[in-house]
C-alpha cells in the first residue's frame, strides 16, 4: 500500500494523489496536520531514502524544505541534531509529499518516473 505524507495546500501532494487516483492506484493520504508520522514510519521513510543516497545524514538533507519559512531552524544544525529536529517539526520543514511503498521504497517531492516503477 502507498502512503503519501503531506498536506492538503500543498499542490505538489495534490499532484501526487492525482497520480496515483488516474492510474487507480490504492493509496493511503496522510494529512500531517492532523497526524505526522510515527518514530517507526519516519525511521522506515529515512532508512528507504539512505539506501538511495547513501547515508542518513543525506536522507535528512533530502526531506527538509530548504524553501520551508522556519528552515533557518535546522540550516546550521549538526547532522545528529538535524533528524530530532526535523521529526519534531514535520509540518513546518518537511518536504511535500514524502510518498512510501512499503518499508523498503520512499520518494520526496514529485518522483512520478519512479511511482511509475512502483
């Protein structure tokens, strides 16, 4: 089951339930207003985006919103305090969608080649 993290004023989440819904494809939203992730749902999110980039740290980097308004925030954190800080602040410095396949695939941001694969 796909998941899509996001919120609804997002146009970029709008555009990934569209997706999803025009090739009818079942998925899960999930508003972060109203409920962010779990500790295990954000662990899995990350751990599928460092097995693409390598590493957490670079994981982390891909998920925050460098354009978000309270980047400044977590800009010149230290990579350990980066992950607490961005878990703690979904709404306001995740990137939007962060879709999950499962345990083992994650997208951030519009990745429509690789939903396509999914």
């Amino acid at each position: 089951m796909i998941q899509i993290f996001g919120t609804n004023k997002s146009f970029d989440t709008k555009a990934a339930q569209r997706f999803f819904k025009e090739r009818r494809i079942d998925f899960q939203f999930v508003d972060l207003k109203e409920k962010e992730m779990s500790p295990g749902e954000f662990d899995s999110v990350v751990s599928a985006l460092a097995r693409e980039t390598g590493s957490r740290a670079d994981a982390i980097d891909l998920l925050i919103d460098n354009k978000a308004k309270d980047y400044a925030s977590i800009a010149y954190l230290d990579d350990s305090e980066k992950e607490s800080k961005l878990f703690e602040n979904q709404v306001k410095l995740m990137k939007q969608p962060v879709c999950r396949n499962g345990k083992t695939a994650a997208t951030v941001g519009l990745q429509q080649k690789v939903w396509e694969n999914w």
